[in-house]
C-alpha cells in the first residue's frame, strides 16, 4: 500500500547534470561522450528532417553530425559561461547542415560508418505523428528537446517510486480520469490518491526543473527556461 514514504528514500536523487557529462567529455570520456549524444542526438535528427531531408539522409546527417563534432574536438571550446548547451548545439548544427550543402561529400558525413546503435526507426515513427503546419526546424528542434528533457525526468520518477505506483498514477499527471478506479487499484482513499498524486506532481516539477537547470549556463534561468519548453510542446 502506498504510503508517505512512497517517494524519494535511496533512490531519491537526480542524474549526472548534461555540463557534468560535457565536462567528461571534455577529458576524453568515451562513456560520457557517448551518453551525451544518446541523450541529446534526437532534436538533431528531427531539426534535419523538418528541414526536408528524406529519412535515410537524416539519419546519415545526424551521425555525421556528432562524428565532425568529435573528430574537430569541438567540447574543447564549451563553457557553462557561455550560455545554454541547447542553443549552441543548434548553432553548430545549422552551420554543419550549410557546410555539408555547399560540399555535397558523402564521405564527410561519417563516411557511412554508425557511431552508436541510435534508434531512428522510433524517431521516425515520432516525428511522423508530430504537428507539421507552418512548424519550423528550429521549434521541432526546441520541442524534442523538451519531449526527452521531459521523459528523462519521468524515468527519474519512476525509479524513486515503488514498484507498479507509477504506472498507476502516471496517467493523472497531466490530468486524466477520474480518481475512483486508481484509488480502488492501490487500496486507497480518493483522498489520499488526491495527496499523493499532489506530492508527485510536485516532485516532477523538481526534477524536470533540476533536468534543465543542468544544461543552463545561470541555474537561475531554470525557471523560464522550463516554461520555454513546455511551450515548444504545445501544438
């Protein structure tokens, strides 16, 4: 039966924030190098392919991408002071996506080589079923990047909560149906589903907000930029 102490306990705690792994990176991390661009290669795919890449080029482009980047060392010049990771890997992207259009050479695009099993065949499926109406490269870019800053604080929540709760609650986060079937599920009162559906909510909100601030030059922006990104979400 949930409880108080459903939340939190020893596996409260938040993940390695992204400018602890770039600063891995930076010493030549492989594991961290790796880790970052799973986390973070998603937004690129969807910015090039909202750009009007077919798949297959997309996918290439977006490997190619992350192999330049490393191959030219580019964490080398990154710094927290310089602002929010989000927009300066969208800035080097743009340039990235010029140069190769001006080059036109295959061979510079990862010379066909996969750096890491990324699944495209899901970001695919994903970018399919998202609003294509007058959406811009740059706000499919920002949305993604809010969809997986977003998923990840939902993994986050669901390793603190006990086992089979979370999935219980998960669909009245964001609202949901009524109360009465969850609470009878877990042997609870409404109203104590009420509480602790309150307690998780706002437990959420810290990690998500700890989620962003991790990539944010100033913490103390985490704030507006969450509300950025749940913007970036809305149709």
């Amino acid at each position: 039966m949930p409880g108080d102490t459903s939340m939190g306990g020893s596996k409260r705690g938040f993940q390695a924030t992204l400018w602890t792994l770039v600063l891995k990176a930076k010493d030549h991390s492989q594991e961290a190098l790796e880790e970052l661009i799973r986390s973070y290669w998603k937004p690129v795919y969807v910015y090039i392919r909202r750009w009007g890449y077919p798949s297959e080029e997309a996918k290439d482009l977006t490997q190619g991408f992350f192999a330049d980047l490393l191959e030219r060392d580019f964490l080398k010049g990154v710094s927290r002071e310089k602002g929010r990771f989000r927009t300066f890997l969208l800035t080097v992207l743009k340039r990235y996506l010029i140069n190769e259009s001006e080059r036109k050479r295959a061979q510079k695009r990862g010379g066909g080589k996969a750096m890491l099993s990324l699944d495209f065949t899901r970001a695919e499926r994903d970018f399919t079923i998202m609003p294509t109406s007058d959406e811009t490269p740059e706000r499919s870019f920002n949305r993604q990047w809010a969809l997986e800053a977003m998923a990840r604080a939902l993994s986050t929540l669901a390793r603190e909560l006990e086992p089979g709760l979370f999935e219980a609650i998960k669909p009245h986060l964001a609202g949901g149906p009524a109360y009465d079937e969850t609470a009878k599920k877990l042997g609870i009162t409404v109203v104590r589903l009420n509480n602790l559906i309150h307690r998780t909510r706002k437990r959420y909100r810290e990690i998500l907000r700890a989620e962003v601030a991790g990539s944010l030059s100033d913490p103390a922006e985490a704030d507006e930029e969450v509300r950025n990104l749940l913007d970036a979400v809305k149709a």
